[in-house]
C-alpha cells in the first residue's frame, strides 16, 4: 500500500469520495490509524491540551510539534502526515514560516503543514508552496486566537463573517493551499464553500457537506474528559475502561493476586541449593 498523496486527496473530493482524517501524536496512535486505514494524519497542536496539559494551544513549540511528529513517522506507512506549524512560528513574517515550515519536513518528517489564517495568512502560503512545501490551510475558528476570539465560538452566522470566512476560503486557495480545514462554522456556510472550492475541505464542527473529517483522537475514543466539543462523536469511552483496569490492577496487586505463577518465570530448585551458603 502506498503512502496517501496530496494529489490524492484532490483525486479523492472529484470523485466524491469522502476523506477521513485524525490526530495522532505517538508512535502507538499513529500505528493504529495506519491500519484502520486512516489516509491523513494530523499531528496537531491540539496535543498542548490533550498530552501536555494547557489550557490552549498556545503555549505548544516547534520543538514539541517535531517530537511527537517524529513518533508518529515511525508508527504510520501510509498515510499523509499533516504537522501543525504551532503559534507565532509563521506570523512574523514569511521567511520565519518558510524556515519552521522546512524544519517539519526535514526534522520532524511530515509530509505537509498546517496553519492558521486565511487572507492575511495568504501571501505566506504561497511563499511556502512555492518552496515546494505543501500547505494545508485552517479557517474559521483558528484555536491559536483563542484569546482574541474569547473562547472557541461558532463563527459565520452573522453576514458580515459569512463573507470573512468565505474571502478566507478563496484566499487560502488562490494562494496554493491544497485543502482547509473549515473549524466550527455552520454547516451551510461550510456547503456553500466546498461547492466552489477546487480543494478539498475538512470540516471541523462544520457539518456533514464538507469533503472529509478531522477529530481529535482523544475525543474520538472518550479519552479526554475535561470537555466534551459538542461536534464530536465518542466511538469508544476509553477514560472509563483504562480507570476500570488500573483500578483492578491496583485492587489485585493489594490482595496479592497478581502476579500469579502463569505472570512469573521459573527456576531450577538446584541453583537456589547452591545460595543457600550466602
């Protein structure tokens, strides 16, 4: 099986066809993804709240980005590894992005970027895909302007954002992103720009007519409990099971019955004979 393309991806929207994607940040999740037969990997910085404990994303670095980058690269064969360029490491200018673009690729392994924005952002995009260096583009709800956006709200219900979120869209494409993750907007809003756009888009939060999906992997499967987005969809309820077992675990280890003789190794009673002087 051969590793998923961007070239792909545009074959897989002109077909129809809708494209699964989900975060991975460790070697064991992105083995994982890649036998379910995951096509996109995003190595998001969405891990500063689910690994690393923040509060947002803003404190996450490149150095993390390229850690845990590094870990899914040696899980995953075959899909397309998307690494998020993590906040203020392209906003300062072009020449900043395009470096820290390169250090994904060549340090961490990914195959594409990710960042945030859509007409300001624009003329980095194209500074980057010029360099050869694919981006995937993310609008709408933008998680790094938490804090000028006063929390994680839907936007583009008023007119005025509709028509933000839609130029952003154009924009990002016009400047060579080859898709966009569309984040916590309305659903129609999310149709009307997947009907004009070339590119693929990945909703999140953003209803059921953009061409494929990204989700969290920890809210996926019911592993992060602290908040619960009102557009996932829980497939498993892991918290629940691991507290269950490391519960049992600890309840068995306390009573003595684990490790049982099937946990443990066996010895030759005559070598035990000959300690016996110690």
């Amino acid at each position: 099986m051969a590793r998923t393309t961007v070239r792909q991806l545009a074959e897989m929207k002109e077909r129809g066809e809708r494209i699964p994607m989900i975060t991975a940040y460790d070697y064991t999740t992105a083995a994982l993804a890649d036998s379910a037969g995951i096509p996109v990997v995003l190595v998001g910085d969405s891990l500063g709240m689910v690994v690393l404990g923040y509060e947002s994303t803003i404190p996450v670095t490149m150095d993390d980005i390229i850690h845990h980058t590094r870990m899914v690269g040696r899980g995953n064969k075959n899909s397309l590894i998307v690494a998020d360029l993590p906040f203020m490491s392209y906003q300062v200018e072009p020449a900043q992005a395009l470096r820290n673009a390169a250090r994904l690729l060549q340090e961490g392994g990914a195959h594409t970027v990710k960042l945030e924005g859509g007409e300001s952002i624009a003329p980095t995009i194209q500074r980057i895909v010029d360099c050869d260096i694919p981006v995937m583009a993310h609008i709408g709800v933008t998680p790094q302007s938490v804090n000028a956006f006063g929390g994680y709200r839907v936007r583009g219900r008023s007119a005025e954002q509709a028509r933000q979120i839609a130029k952003d869209a154009l924009a990002v494409e016009a400047a060579g992103a080859y898709a966009v993750v569309l984040e916590l907007v309305p659903a129609p809003l999310a149709k009307f720009i997947t009907e004009r756009l070339t590119i693929p888009t990945i909703g999140i939060g953003a209803g059921p007519w953009c061409d494929g999906q990204v989700q969290v992997l920890h809210d996926l499967l019911g592993l992060f409990t602290d908040f619960v987005p009102r557009h996932a969809r829980r497939y498993a309820n892991l918290a629940q099971t691991i507290s269950e077992a490391f519960t049992q675990y600890a309840d068995d280890v306390r009573d003595g019955s684990f490790p049982t003789a099937a946990e443990s190794f066996s010895l030759d009673e005559r070598i035990l004979d000959e300690l016996g002087d110690l």
